[in-house]
C-alpha cells in the first residue's frame, strides 16, 4: 500500500471519476484529453507535490478484454507515433532515450494485466502498435513519470470495444467504471 502523502492520483475526465472520488474526499488532479495535456499536468502535479507515485485511474477500449474488466497496464505503447517513411518502428520516436514501450511495475497480481496503446485519437480500429486496449493519456503519462524518477500504477476500467460503437458504450458505463476503480484506489492507498 502507498502513503497519501506519497501519491498523486490522476485521471483523464471529471467523467470518469463520476464524483465518487471526490464525495469522499479524494483529491482527483484531471489532466484533460491527449498526451500534451497529460503530460504537462503529470509534469505540474510531480513539481509541486513531490510525489514519489502517480496512480492513473481511467478508461480504456479494448478488443481483447471483456467490457466491465479491469485490467493493469503493464505496458505503455505510442499508437499513433509513425515515422515509419524515415525508417523508424512505428511507435518510436526517433532520438528520444526513452524507449517506445514503457514497462511497468505490476501492483495487483489477480488483475489481467494488458500493454495498453496510448494516442491522440479515438482509437476504433486496429492500432498500428500492437496493444491490448487503448487511450489517450497513459503513455506520456509513463514518459513524464519515467523522466522525473515517479513510480507509476494505472488501471484502466474496459467501456468498450475500440470500435465503431465506442462512443456510445463509453459514456453508458463510466458510473460502473468509477466504481470498480474507487474500490481498487482504496486497496492502493492507506
């Protein structure tokens, strides 16, 4: 378990956390959609916390998951990174030290755990990087932490299938989401 003077917990959208988060009194750091908004909040939030972990709680699609798991991100990809044309891997982005796939410590043994492919779009379709769900915050979010020496740990909460329904199945099961989600924050934090 990791101290709440130790963390900061951040999500995408006041959407996701459906106000459960903060009716207990939660303090919730909400980065905005894409990896440019992340990654500066994530960058905000670690210089003036000093926080040694950041949890990231959100939503995912995925077309290897079920809808309503959870899973753990054990991996961060960029999904929409391609300078393939120049002879680099899609994902990778060149002369950068920091790899393309970002691993993670894993938290909780009984959860799946999935890499998970981050990009600025609303993935409905077969990503170029191979992954197993997808969003549009993790991997800056893992640069950034990786960067500043932070500790990372995100789940993702399975709304849909990352296809041409998405949409539609994300906003109908965010409030089951934020639930699943708040139960596992508590697990983390003491």
């Amino acid at each position: 378990m990791f101290n709440t003077n130790d963390i900061a917990l951040l999500m995408a959208l006041p959407g996701e956390s459906q106000g459960l988060f903060e009716k207990e009194n939660i303090n919730v750091h909400y980065t905005g959609i894409g990896k440019v908004n992340a990654a500066m909040v994530a960058m905000d939030v670690i210089q003036k916390t000093k926080c040694k972990v950041i949890i990231n709680l959100g939503t995912a699609g995925s077309s290897k998951f079920p809808t309503h798991d959870l899973v753990e991100v054990s991996t961060f990809v960029q999904r929409d990174m391609d300078i393939s044309p120049l002879g680099f891997k899609v994902g990778e982005t060149p002369f950068d030290p920091i790899p393309g796939a970002i691993e993670l410590i894993p938290f909780f043994p009984e959860l799946s755990q999935g890499v998970c492919g981050t990009g600025d779009s609303f993935e409905t379709g077969t990503p170029k990087v191979p992954c197993e769900l997808v969003d549009m915050e993790g991997y800056a979010l893992a640069k950034v932490c990786r960067k500043m020496g932070v500790q990372l740990v995100s789940l993702k909460y399975i709304t849909d299938g990352a296809d041409h329904n998405a949409h539609n199945d994300w906003e109908a099961n965010l409030v089951l989401g934020a639930k699943k989600l708040l139960e596992y924050y508590k697990k983390m934090v003491k």
